[in-house]
C-alpha cells in the first residue's frame, strides 16, 4: 500500500548555497503538501542515529560530518504515493545520473554532496518524519 507521507530533508551544502526556497517551491509545484516543516541543525549523536542503516558502511564518518556541517529543512511532506513520486522528483542519488528537471540535477554537486535527502520506502517515511517531528508539529 502507498504512504501518503514522506520526509525530507535539504541538506546543509543546498542550505548554505540559497537554494532552500527553489527546491521549496519545486516540491510545492510538484503537488506536495508542507505538513511540517523547521530549519534546524543536527548534532553528531542525531545524525548518527538517523543514519544507523549506514553505520557499517565505509561512508559514514563522512556522512555524519557533511550533515552536521551546517543547518537542514527537514519537511514532511503529503501527496497520493508520495515515497515513490517524491524519489522521482529529486532524481538519481549521483546528480550526473539524474534526470533533467529533477532537484539533485538542478541542486547537487556530486553524490556526497546531492542537495536533499528522500524516505526510501513508507515504513522509512513513517520513521523518519516521527524522527524530526512530533504528533503534534504535522497539519
């Protein structure tokens, strides 16, 4: 069954370049609905664990230092299928692979660095938004 919900979040390398309100306005044209939505900046130990799945892998060290290098938007976002289409919207992980007209296209500077993060599944959307925000933060 399709979620109707999915997180994202705008990674500190599109935060410090000013293209916050782009993807906004992107995710908003692509028929998305803001249910909650904060700028804030994850501590070491947040990141670590927001990213756990990773822990294993050879980039994690760095994937906890980029993102706590500078502030995100973390979003939680609403539209029918909105893990599957919202995937489709920011494009490849690797922005040479993305398509044209996606985020990570547009936005991102190399793999590491790709603009925006995207749930990869519902239970992961499910996950993720209660990670960022509580019950009572989401209209």
């Amino acid at each position: 069954m399709a979620s109707n919900i999915t997180l994202t979040m705008i990674k500190p390398d599109a935060v410090a370049a000013g293209h916050s309100g782009k993807i906004i306005d992107m995710i908003i044209q692509a028929g998305f609905r803001v249910q909650a939505m904060k700028l804030t900046r994850l501590s070491t130990e947040k990141a670590q664990e927001f990213y756990a799945v990773h822990s294993a892998r050879p980039f994690f060290g760095d994937l906890v230092k980029f993102m706590t290098e500078g502030p995100i938007i973390a979003a939680v976002l609403e539209k029918e299928n909105a893990v599957e289409d919202f995937r489709k919207l920011i494009g490849a992980t690797n922005p040479a692979n993305a398509e044209e007209g996606t985020i990570r296209k547009a936005f991102a500077t190399d793999i590491e660095r790709n603009a925006v993060h995207g749930s990869d599944s519902n239970e992961n959307a499910a996950i993720e938004a209660s990670f960022h925000f509580a019950g009572v933060e989401r209209f």
